[in-house]
C-alpha cells in the first residue's frame, strides 16, 4: 500500500450497525402502506442522499405522498436512534485511537444528513472534533456513487486522493471512492460485494479491526 495520508469514513453500516434498524422499519412501512418495494431496491439506495432517494421514488411511484413516507420512516428511525444510539461496528475504536496516535487525518463523508451523524457519535461518546472534515447529505455535494463527495472531503484534509483510504460498506460507496482515485476497502454489512465491486476494492475485510492491522 502506498503511504497513507488520510483516511474517509462511511458512517451508517461502517462506523455503527445502523443498517439493519433502517432495513426493519422500511419493511415494516412498506408493509402497511403496500407499496412493492424490495430488498434490491433498498441496497440500491445506501450511500445515496436523501434529496436522490425522493426523487427515484417519485418516478416509480406517482401517486405515492414520498414527503409523508420518507418522513414517517426517519421519525421511526430517530425516535430509536436518539433513545439509544446505535452500537459501534468491531474495531471501530481501537482503529480510531490508532490513527489518533499516528497523526492520520480522519473525516467522515455520509449521504446522511448532518444531526443524524452527530447524535450517532454522541450516542457512542465519539468526540467529533477528531474528524477534520464531515462532509454529508446536508452540504452540496453530488451523492454516491458520484466521486465528488470523497473529491470534496479530500479538499478539506488536503490530501491527494491516491494517498486517502476510504473505508465503505456500500457498493455506491466503493464505486464513488474509486472514481475518486481514492483506496477504497469495502468492510460489508448487509450488502456483499458483486464480482464487479470486488475489482475496484484494494482489499475486503471482515471487520475494522482488520483495517487496523492493514494499515
């Protein structure tokens, strides 16, 4: 590996095990309103903002109130998110102290919204003042699998990005960190890489710990 100088961070499904809460009460919503939404469609949908999300509901469903639906399944998330948090992913700390301890630059770029992101680590009593730069669905940026949120973040850590680690759980993610001409390394959660993702990873690890021991 080259010489690192910075490294990305996903935050939903990479930092915290927040996916699964999300994949439960999707399927609950779509239940009781019927509407034929299925597990493809929704790993389709992880990396991206929320502004893109409405928008591809839209057009698949015209008669569909995606204002009302999208809100009644953040309400539903958040109520569970700001009672409890959500619970750190394997090795999430111990990585973070060591790039800490090694002067590495950290950031975080998320399709999520901003508050979202900062009550998750307030939950887990990570200090956001150890990221350089949170660069999410709140700014201007173009969503996953564009390359120009991770572009935009490396900008704000001043690093070149063949010298940046992007640390994934997303397919989106992967691909915008490779159009980017960052280092992507994919730690899956709920979505397993196809043949064509396992192509752009410089590697696939099981768990953060294992970023760890890479680095």
């Amino acid at each position: 590996m080259q010489t690192i100088r910075a490294v990305i961070f996903d935050v939903d499904g990479l930092m915290f095990d927040s996916e699964r809460v999300g994949k439960r009460i999707l399927e609950k919503l779509n239940k009781q309103l019927s509407i034929p939404l299925t597990e493809t469609w929704r790993q389709s949908i992880c990396g991206k903002n929320e502004e893109t999300i409405r928008n591809e509901l839209k057009k698949m469903f015209p008669d569909l109130d995606v204002v009302s639906y999208r809100n009644s399944f953040f309400e539903n998330v958040q109520a569970i998110f700001h009672k409890r948090g959500a619970k750190c992913k394997k090795g999430l700390k111990a990585l973070l102290k060591f790039l800490q301890k090694n002067h590495i630059p950290m950031a975080i770029a998320s399709g999520s919204k901003l508050p979202h992101i900062k009550n998750l680590l307030a939950k887990a009593h990570i200090d956001t003042s150890i990221f350089s730069a949170i660069v999410c669905g709140s700014d201007n940026v173009l969503p996953k699998p564009h390359p120009d949120i991770f572009l935009k973040t490396c900008e704000h850590l001043h690093a070149n990005p063949e010298h940046t680690i992007v640390l994934e759980d997303s397919p989106n993610g992967i691909l915008g960190a490779y159009k980017a001409g960052c280092i992507p390394i994919m730690v899956p959660d709920l979505i397993k890489p196809t043949p064509e993702i396992q192509t752009m990873c410089y590697k696939i690890l099981p768990n953060l710990y294992k970023v760890r021991k890479e680095l």
